[in-house]
C-alpha cells in the first residue's frame, strides 16, 4: 500500500485477509508481512 494513511492500508489489507487473497505471515506488529495467496491448482 502506498499514499494512503495507516488507517485506510489497514482497512484494504483486512479485507484482503478476509477475501483469502492475502494471507499474514507469523510475525506480528512492525513486523507484519502478507503473501499472495494462490488458488490450488484443478
């Protein structure tokens, strides 16, 4: 996320999560980071 506040990259990133988009790594706070999150292959 870029040029857009802490508040809304929150809010977009939540959403990603909740979408199964986006999946957190184990760190937490600072250190949080997100992967894509692929769809299995069929």
């Amino acid at each position: 996320m870029a040029k857009c506040s802490q508040d809304t990259a929150g809010c977009d990133i939540a959403d990603l999560v909740a979408k199964a988009i986006l999946r957190q790594d184990s760190a937490g706070g600072r250190s949080s980071s997100y992967r894509l999150q692929w769809p299995e292959p069929v």
